[in-house]
C-alpha cells in the first residue's frame, strides 16, 4: 500500500509538471508582464522548464545589468592600471541599476583567463585563444564554439563581432584579418573567406537596422553591409554640420553606434578634452546618405525623448539602448556608463549635460583594448540559453 501510494503521488506530480511546462502563451504573457519590473523574479520564471525559459527570453523587455568585478575597490582601485592584471582573482556580478546589489553571475572566467577578449557583441563575449574562438553568454556562462579557422589569410585578428543575436536564424561571427574577412554562421561547420576590397575596413560597431546592417569603423568610416545573395560593403565618410569631418582617433572622443527606435540611427560621443576632468556626452541622427559621393550626414539630436542608452567604456563593447526606463526607476535622456568613483558601480548623467568626475573621466578615455582584458560592460539577460546550447 505504501509503495503503491508513493507512485500515484509520484504520477500525479509528474502529470502537473508536464501540465505547468504545457501553459498556453495567453496565459504565460500576462505572468512575463507583472514580473517584468524585477530581474529576480523574470529569472526565477526562466528558470522553471524550457518552455518557459524560451518564453520569457521572447517577451520579455528586461532592461540592461552591469556586468562588472567585485574587487575591493580600496586594495584595487578601479583606475589603477595594475587592476588589468588581477582579474583572475575575482568574481563577476551583475549589477542592477534599478536595485541598490548585485547579483553573482553564472559567468566564470577561469577558463578564460588565458584567453584574449575581442568584443561584447549582442549579450556575448567573444574570446580567443591559440585553438580557435569562443562565444559566451554574458549572462549564463554557456559557450559557442565556431569550428577552427584554417587559411593562408588568416594572420591577425583585426576585429571580431556577431551580426545577430546567437539564437537568431541568421546570426554570423565576422573575424577581420588584414584585407580579408571571414564570415561563419553560428551553427555551422565552416567558414566563408572574403576579400571585400575595401580599404582599411575594420568592425568596431555594428547595429541592424530597417532590414539593413550598419557599421562604424576607424577612422570615421561608415558602412553599409549586405551579406546575401554575396557579401557587399559600402563605405561612407561620416559628415558632420558644414560639411565638418571628425577622425575620433585625432580627437579626444569615443563613438558609439546604436538604434533608438525605427526613425532614429543614434551616434554618441563621450568627450573629455585634454585640460579639463569634464565630459559630455553628445548625440546625432543619420540624416541622409550621399551615394554618389559616399558620404553619410548626420545631424544634432537635442534629446532621446523617451529613452536611455548604456555604453562602456571599452569601444569593444556595444551600446544598448532601453525605451521607458522609468518602468523600473530610471530616467529618460540619460546616458549609463560605468562608475569609478561612487558607491554603485555604475552612473547616468543626461545628454548634452557636462560631468565632473576625474576618475571615471580618465577610465571613458581610455579602452581596455590593449590589454586584451574584459572591463565592465553592459548585458542584456534577455537571451537565456536555449535548449541544446553548450
């Protein structure tokens, strides 16, 4: 009798599992919707069953974490150069800027340490080593491994970034080396190699946008990227107001690229000029594109009406923009950035708004580019692995 009765408890709960992991969506939206305000309990929702996991990856509009390491910020100061060097001895949180923690990360870099970080692109760090890359959730640990890139042309890693989100059908790690590109599609077993014949072509932004890629490189380049039927770039030169050019490599600036909505392509400049511990950060809109002549004008934009962006101060990391972020007690028309002074590791100021603060002013100048180190950097939890993800 009390086996018997043991396996009817245990079919009637195996029944009610598969029945909660079964909901309708109609029921599951309007849960993701009053969750939607608290990271915690959107991942206590993932974390149920599959189904859900996928569902609220889908629908859910989380705002962005601050990926960042908790060292003891009075033994190792954030702007102290050896700091590079200690980032095998800590552990990586997750701050929330709409609560005063952090909660630990899945991430773990012990088997990175030995590895080189190349970019932040779409929620995923990309690494490589002597055997080949690795593309790995910020947020869950879990890794992508892309088959290894063998040919004559492949010398040097000149940039890396994905095209899409992993879990996209059509999401592609580009590699540049020297003159040539590669190009492989996550989940497949090969490489496409490219000779774009484009001078000085390098990736450092990249956003989609209308159904187009877009792309900010080096010195002021702007491009235009078509990877079907066959691969086609067209570069452009950025102009300013008066037909004004600006080479953020001549300039003390940093610029990011990012879409605010389905008018607006955003591009932001963090300044810091030589003499002062100020900065601002600035906007533009794309106004028109010059085929002919290959020239992309862009224009002042005053405000972000309402929405916020969050940028890093490695220019390998991408800029994420949230719209209304006073859904979970942020501020329109602000800029979030790393913090290297204050109690929270992060802070905003407003567009156009000159700030005062000589660390974090000296750590936006700077990139974490030399050191082939990751530095704190903005994520977002949107993505949970999916199912038969490594």
């Amino acid at each position: 009798m009390q086996i018997r009765a043991k396996r009817t408890c245990y079919a009637a709960a195996s029944s009610e599992a598969r029945g909660w992991a079964e909901l309708p969506d109609d029921l599951l939206r309007p849960i993701v919707a009053l969750l939607s305000s608290s990271f915690r309990d959107l991942l206590a929702f993932g974390s149920t069953c599959h189904p859900w996991r996928d569902f609220s990856a889908h629908t859910s509009s989380l705002y962005p974490l601050l990926l960042h390491p908790s060292t003891d910020r009075q033994q190792y100061p954030w702007y102290d150069y050896d700091y590079w060097t200690l980032f095998h001895e800590c552990t990586w949180r997750l701050a929330d800027p709409a609560a005063a923690s952090s909660y630990p990360s899945l991430l773990s870099l012990s088997d990175l340490r030995g590895m080189f970080f190349l970019r932040c692109s779409y929620g995923h760090l990309i690494f490589f080593d002597n055997k080949g890359f690795y593309i790995v959730n910020a947020f869950s640990g879990a890794k992508v491994v892309p088959p290894c890139l063998k040919s004559d042309n492949f010398i040097h890693i000149s940039y890396a970034t994905l095209t899409a989100p992993v879990a996209s059908a059509d999401s592609h790690l580009l590699v540049g080396s020297g003159g040539y590109l590669f190009q492989w599609r996550v989940g497949s077993d090969s490489w496409l190699e490219h000779y774009p014949k484009v001078p000085f072509l390098t990736i450092e932004q990249i956003v989609a946008f209308k159904g187009k890629t877009y792309t900010l490189g080096s010195f002021g380049s702007f491009c235009i990227v078509q990877f079907s039927p066959c691969l086609l770039v067209q570069k452009f030169e950025i102009m300013f107001e008066e037909d004004r050019t600006e080479d953020r490599y001549w300039t003390n600036q940093k610029t990011w690229l990012v879409v605010c909505d389905v008018l607006l392509l955003i591009k932001l400049e963090a300044v810091k000029r030589i003499s002062s511990e100020a900065f601002q950060f600035k906007a533009f809109k794309l106004k028109s594109l010059d085929a002919k002549n290959k020239k992309a004008r862009w224009a002042k934009v005053d405000r972000l009406n309402n929405w916020a962006i969050f940028v890093s101060a490695d220019g390998r990391c991408e800029a994420l923009s949230f719209m209304n972020p006073e859904r979970w007690g942020g501020r329109s028309n602000h800029i979030y950035f790393p913090s290297y002074e204050s109690e929270r590791p992060w802070a905003a100021v407003q567009l156009w708004q000159k700030a005062n603060n000589h660390s974090t002013s000296s750590w936006l100048s700077k990139t974490g580019s030399q050191y082939h180190r990751l530095v704190p950097t903005w994520v977002l939890p949107s993505a949970y692995p999916r199912s038969g993800q490594q």
